[in-house]
C-alpha cells in the first residue's frame, strides 16, 4: 500500500493538550519549534527531528543520514546513541535491568519455560526510557503491531525502532529527571487505579487446587498455622471441560457454600478466564457469541479457530466495543457467586496447534478484527488483544459490582493496560536464575507505566529446594504483587511444605508484608497520582549516581526501603551499596552513611533490609488478613535525620469513594537539635475517618534514655517496658539493646 489506515490509539486517554507558547522559524533546511524550555528542529531532507534544550545541549536526535524512513509498509527511525547513555523500559524483558547493546522484539507471545534472553514475551510496552549524566528522556512508540527496538545491537553508535505495520507515531517526553518523564508518560496513557486493599495481601495459587475439599482444607490450614493470606485462586481445572464460564459440579458440588465458607474466614477467591471459547453448539457461551457475531472471522467469512484447553475454540473480538461489553456480562454468575477477582491468561492470544496459518502459537495474522464496517488485521493489533480482554473484563465487573474497585490480573498486555489490570512475569522456573531475572523483570515494567506487577514465587515450572524457596519468598514479599504458583505435578508450594524450620521464616516474612501495608498502600496511593513505581530501581530515586545505573540486585521499595535479597545458593552474606545519606539497618537499627558498599550478614532468616534516613514509616500489628481489624495501634517507625518525612494514606480498602474524596491524608515529620527530637503529625486531610486507636512511635537511634516525653505539653509516664505499655493508652519505654523510644497516645486525628 501507499498510504497508512485511520490513525487509532488504544493506549492513550489523554488528547487534549493545554497550548504552549512557541516561536516558530522556517528556512529552506528546516522548521524550528522553540518553547521555553525545548527547541525541535525538523531537518526536511532527509526527514529528521533533533531536540535540544534552551543551553543548546542536544538531548535526542535522529541519526544524521537515517531519521526516518517507510517502505510502504514497514517504519523505523534511528536515533544518536551517546556512549554514556543507559536505555530502560521496554515493558517485560528477560534480562539486566540496562538494555543497552540488546535487540528487542514486541509481539506478545506464550513464553512458556522462558530463560534468560528469552525474546519475546508475554507483553509488549514500547516505551524506552533514557537516563544521561543525570538528565532523562522517554520515546513511547504507539504501534501495536510486531515492533522491535535495536539498542546499539547492530550499531553501537546509533539505536533504532520501527514496526512491520502501522505508522511511526511516537512521542518524546523530557524530565529533566527520570521521575518527571514517567509522569507525563502515563499522564498520556492513564495510571493505575488503586486497587483493593486485600489485593496487596498475600496470595496462594496452584495449577490446580482441586477438588473443593483440597481448597477448603488449603483455606483452614492457613488459619490453623497462622500465616497471613488473602486469596486462595482456581486455576484451570475448576471449569467443567475447560469452557469458560462454568464450574465443574463433580468436583465443586457445592461451589457457592464454599466460597461463602471461604469469605466467612476471611479469604477472597480469584479465578482463572482465557479468550478460548469451545466451538460447541449448545454451549451457552459460544451460542450467544455466534448470534452476537462477537468472534474473530478469516477473510472468507468463516471463523477463526485455533486449538486451546478445551478444545476447538473460537475466540472473542475484543477491539468491538459491543463485544467487550457482552464478555463484561459474562462474569455475572461467577460474581453472583462470590468470586471476587478474576486471572486472564492465554491472552496473547495462545494457541496449541501449529498450522500453515499460524506464526509463534497464535491467531492467523490474516484474521479480521473490527467493526462499523471497518476490518482490521491481526497482525495490526495483535499486541493489544490482552489488554483489551482485560479491559472487557474490568468494565464488565465495574458494572457488575457498582462502586467497588475490580481486581483483575492479566498475562498479555500493553500500554496503557496498566489502566485495568494487574500482571506477573508468566511461566517461570524454579531455579536461581529466574530468582535472580524477576527483579530487573518487574522494576523495567514498573518504568514502562505498569505498578502492579510480580514473579510466581518459587517458580512456576520445576521443583524448589527449601532454601531457594525461601530466598525467593523473602523477595516477592517485597513485590507490588505477591502472588506463589505452581505447575500440575510439581511439589506444594504451601509456606508449611517445607518442614517447621523454614515454615517459620515464611511466616516472618509474610507477616512483614502485612506489618508493612500501611506504607506499601501509601507508596500504591502515590503510583495513581504521579506514575511512579512502586518497586523503584535505584536510580530512580539517585539520578546522578552512576554507580546505580546498572544495578539490578537490589531496590528501593517506595523511596524509603532499601531490599537487598539473598540471589545465590548458599549465600549467608550481600554486598549492598547505599547511596548517599543516612540509613538504617531495618532489622538491628544500626545508622550507616553512604555512599559506600558494605557486605552484610544474611543467614537463612533474614535478608538486609535498609531504611532510609528521615524517613518516617506507618506500619501495623500483624492481622491474618486485611480487614481482619482495624489498624490499632498506628504503628510509626521514625529514623531521624537532618530532615524527617513521611505520610499515611487511607480509605476503606474497597470502594471507590476515595475519588470523591472519602481518603484520609495524613503527614508527619521531625525535627533534631542537640537537645531534642520533635515528631510533628499533621492534620488529616480528606474526608475518611478511620476507627478510634492509638498512635505507637519509634524513634530509633536513641543512645541515651531521654529525660522527658511530652506530647503537646503534657509529659508522659515513663514504664518500664514495651510489654506494660502496650496495654496502656499512653506512655513511653526505653529499649536501651535496640536504642529505641516507644511512645503512645491516643490518634486525635
């Protein structure tokens, strides 16, 4: 062809703009844009953009001799690729952290048993983000057809991207720093909404559990053994045949019961849906989609099918609005049912049989989508079929449950798909490496728009040792998503499978998350407003520190918590570097400064944890799940520093009233001087009242018993322990072992 189709986005929301003043200058060369801040200068022969900033210092520029460049059918533009700059993002990726020197390819894909430089996977995010000498720059390219990024793979001076099909739309974001450039990504593509609260708990999942009494006696033994958990998923096999949409009576007879039973003990229960809809006549689902006309068809009108779980199955066409609409319906039943969120997977779409019309296990590139007249190809949107299954879903369990925040976790996606879902790494191994791979995996998501993301601990596929599944549960318990799962035929994955010793490292580190959720769903709060991450690189949050550009062992969990897991076999010690600044060690309270590296002892129970110096971290008693009480007291560790912060958001865990205001805000800080240290709590903002409770602090580092506590005035009785003051209303204690100063008092609000 010579011209390209109608222009369409499924990633952006955003499309109007507040103006900019610009100057605009046209000689015979070029047309130069500047605005306060930029200057584009596009060169007409051969085509080509550089932008710079008002100093005149180059910050992207199309490579001289190149720029860009269409065939007809395919695009590609290249870019000058400075020695000294470091390429991130790119969605998910099966490598280091930093890109440079790599290729990548974008076409969503069933990456079953991936390994290290696996390409592609299972989703596709076009978005690269640039970091030079502290400055940084983002190029979203909105294609969603099969795309690929060259990182100086086969040039090293010059990096390029293009796609097979489409246009070359792409858009440029500048920071100056990393932070501001995610902003305005997602500002163009949406941010996550919050989620559910019970969806930051702990969750346990199995290909499959099965039959009812086996998830009954899952749901019971967590609650006999008193480790934390929120949600027990169906994979799978608790569909009869596979049809999506059903439920098996021969191995759940009593489906509802148990999942009322289930709810009355506080779990939630997820469960699996893929696209695949059996091509069977009689079979509800398929019967309605036909009438509908919702499934994929061939050029010659027929059908599409492919090979899936159950079968012949059709498939639905979720770029038609109606249809997306009939499949959001479709959840009715289950939903009536109780069942609260829901798993899509297979969703690249999938398929078995490999066939002459069949490329990398998926729909015929030449099926049709579309509608109003309008057909589009495969191959056109491939990339954006997950996304939009979860967007069906998510809309449809909107409407179902009006008012309620949906939770749905999606395998395939795109930008943008962050909007209605969550998602894991897909099909991972029990091995070393996989522990090693999923943290650049989930920190390059988080800078490509996606928050809510996380591994299969323990590894999907094989069999984990004890150790390797407690270095790899002590890490994804400081994962957005915390989700363990397992393959058919593998051995339990349960926290108690691993005999008494390690069963009482897993419950540790589990409660941990749950003691720590106040924090983590302020950090979650934060990644809706701004695009954030919520499990940050390092240098994310140091921009200037080179050392940190590479780093890929360790994270920052919001800003103020350093992680640093355990990655090798038989390793009882880390090296951790701290950059510049205060920290304090999370589980002894000793202050170091940095920047330095330091080795730090990990024996099997424990992995180094850093807190941030002047952070002030809201924390809570250990509940079994998350609205098993109200938090009380509100726990506040403070690590004093020149300057101290830190905040506290709340709400009701499940509704969407925050977005109308039903939130609770609230902001603390300290202040030091040789003589004393003042912890101010501001007002809360917002118009949410959490229950009545007490305020719990620990100010750490203390060295000496102080000789008076006040709190607005009034000075406090000193008890002799922690035990005693945990029983009063108010009060203080000195631990002199930990250098610590409790003090509690009733929250005033």
């Amino acid at each position: 062809g010579t011209a390209f189709g109608p222009d369409e986005s499924w990633a952006i929301v955003k499309t109007e703009w507040p103006a900019v003043p610009m100057e605009i200058v046209e000689d015979r060369a070029s047309v130069q844009l500047s605005t306060s801040k930029l200057i584009v200068e596009i060169r007409k022969s051969p085509c080509s953009v550089v932008i710079g900033d008002r100093r005149g210092e180059i910050i992207v520029a199309d490579a001289p001799g190149k720029g860009m460049s269409w065939n007809g059918r395919e695009v590609r533009v290249w870019k000058v690729m400075p020695p000294d700059e470091y390429y991130y993002g790119l969605g998910e990726r099966a490598g280091p952290l930093e890109h440079r020197g790599r290729a990548y390819v974008n076409w969503n894909t069933d990456a079953s048993r991936y390994q290290r430089g696996s390409d592609p996977l299972y989703q596709s995010i076009p978005f690269l983000l640039a970091l030079r000498q502290g400055r940084s720059y983002g190029i979203f390219f909105d294609n969603p057809s099969r795309s690929s990024f060259d990182l100086g793979n086969t040039q090293r001076d010059q990096y390029s991207f293009g796609a097979e099909e489409g246009e070359l739309n792409y858009y440029v974001f500048y920071g100056p720093d990393p932070k501001s450039v995610l902003e305005r990504y997602t500002e163009l593509v949406g941010r996550m909404p919050l989620p559910p609260l019970w969806a930051l708990g702990y969750q346990q999942s199995r290909w499959s559990y099965e039959p009812e009494r086996r998830v009954r006696e899952i749901a019971h033994t967590f609650r006999q053994r008193q480790i934390p958990c929120d949600v027990i998923y169906l994979d799978i096999d608790y569909m009869d045949g596979f049809r999506a949409f059903t439920v098996d009576a021969r191995k759940f007879p009593n489906f509802r019961q148990m999942i009322a039973d289930l709810v009355r003990i506080g779990f939630k229960v997820v469960a699996i849906i893929d696209p695949g809809i059996k091509q069977e006549p009689g079979y509800w689902v398929y019967d309605e989609g036909l009438k509908g006309g919702h499934f994929v068809t061939l050029p010659d009108g027929s059908l599409y099918t492919g090979v899936v779980w159950p079968g012949v199955c059709v498939f639905p066409d979720f770029t038609r609005e109606e249809t997306r609409r009939w499949w959001g319906g479709l959840y009715k039943e289950l939903v009536e049912a109780g069942v609260r969120g829901f798993w899509n997977d297979m969703n690249e779409p999938a398929v078995f049989v490999e066939t002459d019309r069949l490329v990398d296990r998926t729909m015929a590139l030449d099926a049709l989508h579309g509608e109003r007249g309008r057909q589009i190809e495969h191959r056109r949107v491939h990339n954006v079929y997950g996304m939009l299954m979860a967007r069906a879903t998510f809309e449809g369990l909107r409407r179902l449950r009006p008012g309620e925040r949906p939770f749905v976790l999606t395998r395939a996606s795109y930008a943008g798909g962050h909007r209605y879902a969550a998602t894991w790494t897909g099909d991972n191994t029990s091995n070393w490496e996989h522990l090693q791979l999923w943290i650049p995996m989930v920190l390059n998501l988080g800078l490509s728009g996606q928050p809510f993301a996380g591994p299969d601990i323990g590894g999907f596929g094989g069999n984990p040792s004890a150790e390797l599944y407690t270095r790899f549960l002590q890490a994804g318990v400081f994962s957005p998503f915390c989700r363990v799962h397992s393959e058919k035929g593998s051995r339990d994955r349960e926290p108690w499978a691993f005999g008494p010793e390690y069963e009482a490292i897993h419950r540790r580190f589990i409660e941990l998350r749950y003691e720590l959720l106040p924090y983590l769903y302020t950090v979650f709060e934060e990644a809706t407003r701004t695009g954030w991450p919520v499990m940050r690189p390092m240098f994310l949050e140091y921009p200037t520190d080179r050392r940190t550009y590479r780093m890929d062992t360790q994270f920052l969990l919001g800003r103020d918590l350093l992680v640093a897991p355990v990655l090798e076999e038989g390793a009882r010690s880390v090296e951790v570097y701290l950059p510049e600044g205060e920290w304090f060690d999370f589980w002894t309270g000793e202050r170091v400064t940095g920047p330095r590296h330091l080795r730090v002892e990990a024996p099997l129970d424990r992995i180094p944890l850093f807190v941030r110096g002047g952070a002030i971290l809201p924390m809570r008693p250990v509940v079994q799940y998350v609205d098993e009480a109200p938090i009380n007291p509100l726990v506040l560790h403070v690590f004093p520093s020149r300057e101290c912060a830190g905040a506290l958001y709340e709400d009701d865990g499940v509704s969407e009233a925050y977005q109308r205001g039903q939130y609770a805000r609230t902001r603390f800080g300290c202040r030091m001087s040789a003589e004393e240290i003042a912890v101010e709590i501001g007002q809360r903002e917002g118009s949410y009242v959490p229950p009545p409770r007490a305020y719990l602090l620990g100010v750490h580092a203390i060295e000496r018993e102080p000789t008076r506590v006040a709190r607005a005035g009034e000075e406090l009785v000193r008890v002799r322990s922690f035990a005693e003051l945990s029983h009063l209303p108010k009060g203080w204690s000195y631990d002199p072992v930990r250098r610590l100063v409790w003090v509690k008092f009733p929250d005033e609000g």
